[in-house]
C-alpha cells in the first residue's frame, strides 16, 4: 500500500526517510551528548525545528487545494489559527489555580475582565481527547459549511480567493473582541504542561517535535494516498477542466468540497501542534498576511509536488528567524523580493528547478554510453 503511493514521487521518498531520520537523530543528540560538544542539539533548536514542522504541515494543506485542486485559498492561516486555539482552551484549562490569581476554573484573562463563570464553549476543554476532537471539527465544520456555500455558487477563481481571505479577516476581528472570551488582544499564553507534563521540560519539547515529524509524514502520506486515488485523478482534471469534468457527469462541489474539508482539518492539526510549542496563540495569527506567506512558501518550494511545499515553507521560516534577528526591518522585502524571484525565474518552484536539471543531465548520460 505504502510503496503503491509512494511510486514514482522520489522527492516524497527522499522527505519521509530525511523526517524519519530527523526524528531519532535530533533527540538523540540532544539527549545523549553532552552541552558544549559540537553535536549536541539545543532544545530551543528542537523547538524551533518543530515550529517549521508545523508550518511545514501547514504548506502541504494549501498545496493540495492548490497545486491539486486549483483553488488558490487566502484564508487557511484561519483554520490553523482555530486549532491553535482549540489546542490553547485546553493548555489554559490545566493551568488550574496556578494562575496569577488563583482561580481554579476561570483563565486570568476572563479574572481580570470581572467574569463570573466560564463560557459554555470552554466546557470539555479541561479533557485531552475533546480539545483533540474540536482541533478536527471547528476547522472541519467550518471548511465544510463555507465551502459548501461558496463550490454550490459556483465561486471560483480569484472571488474565492478574495472570499476566503475575507473570512479570515473577519474572524481576526472577532478574536480581538473581549467580549468573545478568547482573550482579546492578548489571546491565551502562560501554558504549564500538557497531560501533565510541563511544557518547559526538555523531554516534553522533544516529545512535541517527534509528534510534529509524525504528523507531518502521516499528513504527506494521507494527501499521496488522496492524489494517486480516482478521487485525485478527478480533481486535477477538475482543476485543468472543470467544465469537462462536470459534463461528464462527476459532481465537482462535492470533490472540492470533501479535499477542501481535508486540507482545513491538516492546517487545523498544524495549528494544534505549533501552539505548546511556541507558548501563545492570539489574534494576529489570523491575520490576512499570514495566509499569504503560506501560498509563497508553496510557491517558491513548488507547486503540486507536496515534497516542495514543505522544502518552501522550511527554507522561508529558517530565512525569517535570521532576518528577524540580524535585520529585522528587511525581512517584509525579503519576503516579496522572494516572491517576485520565484515568480519571474523559478515559475515551477525550487524543486521544479532542481528536477528540470537532472531531467537534462539523464538524457546527456544516456547518449554517451
């Protein structure tokens, strides 16, 4: 089964042997050599691996309804944001009354906004399995209704683009709201552990970044498993001809909508993942930009490769922790002197470049022997 999705994609063969590797080797050197020695990994570097992981994630959701579908989607930073928060109701529910003030139900934020009693939304989030359900079921809900809406209209093209980047947009608003009980501007942060284990932990940072590896490579398998199937088959001809394919008589909203539920509820586990790792979730991870960076980090890894997806939306972020530290007030340039680099010299991305290169140098080989 493995081997049947996987032929003939020898980038993804190439990520998932380099992310299983990453996985016993990064903690590894962490754990069994010695501060100091040129080997040992840091545990902020796990972290922020595992941040780009995450993100990673993140890329391969947009790069299936994009590269796959055709539908150029501005609003996933939406969907990985409601997982984050998902994932950071629960974080906050088992802060207990180790809080600034002491209660053993209500978060500080709600405290120190004269709450009485905990929202009826927050219930079930002082449970592991209900935070991990709602990560799934508020990004999936949500895709499914807005999706359903917008494929049965017949939106397309760049009206869904914009459409979607307005739902994003709206939903930032809203968060920033004390009145929604998310936290407002601040959002939620202070976390304490997870399960029961402090998230300051070295073990617990490199438990999160295994779990982010795994689910990355299950991520990258589930959406091979969906091209290589007659339903993906259906879709990239939806996406080259759309009106084809409906006059033979397959049922494209329905093809969109199911890839566009899937793609949300990957971004919506990404977010889950990101947020006990970084230590806070807020507002401003819906903001409209965000989704925007996500579609170059796609770009310029390659679009429709999955593989390239992820190389982008690692090279771009390990990019911007550097020019975030040594030159802060360049990296918004940077990021659309990237985007018009990919654009004019790099149209099939950086793995499609890499692939036209050894596709030239094959034939070469072949005529000299």
């Amino acid at each position: 089964m493995l081997k049947s999705i996987l032929k003939d994609d020898r980038g993804g063969q190439l990520l998932l042997t380099l992310l299983l590797i990453l996985a016993f080797v990064i903690p590894a050197l962490n754990m069994l050599v010695a501060e100091g020695h040129p080997l040992h990994v840091e545990t902020y570097t796990i972290t922020l691996l595992g941040k780009y992981l995450t993100y990673a994630l993140l890329a391969l959701a947009v790069d299936l309804i994009w590269g796959y579908l055709g539908i150029l989607s501005l609003g996933h930073g939406a969907f990985f944001a409601l997982g984050g928060y998902a994932m950071g109701m629960y974080l906050m529910r088992q802060i207990g009354d180790r809080g600034v003030y002491g209660d053993p139900i209500l978060p500080d934020f709600m405290v120190f906004l004269n709450w009485k009693e905990l929202p009826w939304f927050w219930n079930g989030f002082d449970m592991f399995w209900f935070a991990c359900l709602m990560v799934v079921l508020v990004p999936g809900v949500l895709a499914w209704v807005f999706g359903y809406l917008a494929f049965r209209s017949r939106v397309s093209g760049v009206y869904l683009s914009i459409m979607t980047q307005a739902l994003t947009f709206a939903l930032m608003l809203a968060f920033f709201r004390n009145e929604m009980g998310f936290g407002g501007n601040n959002g939620l942060t202070d976390f304490k552990d997870i399960l029961g284990f402090s998230l300051q932990s070295d073990t617990t940072r490199i438990v999160l970044f295994v779990a982010s590896a795994i689910a990355l490579m299950t991520g990258y398998l589930v959406c091979r498993a969906v091209i290589a199937s007659r339903l993906g088959k259906v879709a990239l001809a939806t996406r080259d001809e759309e009106s084809r394919v409906r006059f033979i008589g397959y049922n494209v909203d329905q093809i969109k909508l199911w890839i566009f539920v899937l793609s949300a509820v990957l971004a919506g586990i990404a977010g889950a993942l990101y947020v006990p790792q970084v230590g806070i979730i807020n507002p401003g991870e819906f903001a409209p930009l965000n989704s925007i960076e996500i579609v170059v980090w796609v770009a310029l890894g390659g679009r429709a490769t999955l593989f390239g997806a992820v190389v982008g939306a690692v090279l771009i972020n390990y990019a911007k922790s550097w020019f975030t530290i040594e030159l802060p007030e360049v990296w918004l340039f940077a990021l659309g002197g990237l985007f018009v680099m990919a654009t004019l010299f790099l149209p099939e991305g950086i793995t499609g470049f890499i692939s036209k290169c050894f596709s030239r140098k094959t034939p070469a080989k072949e005529a000299s022997l």
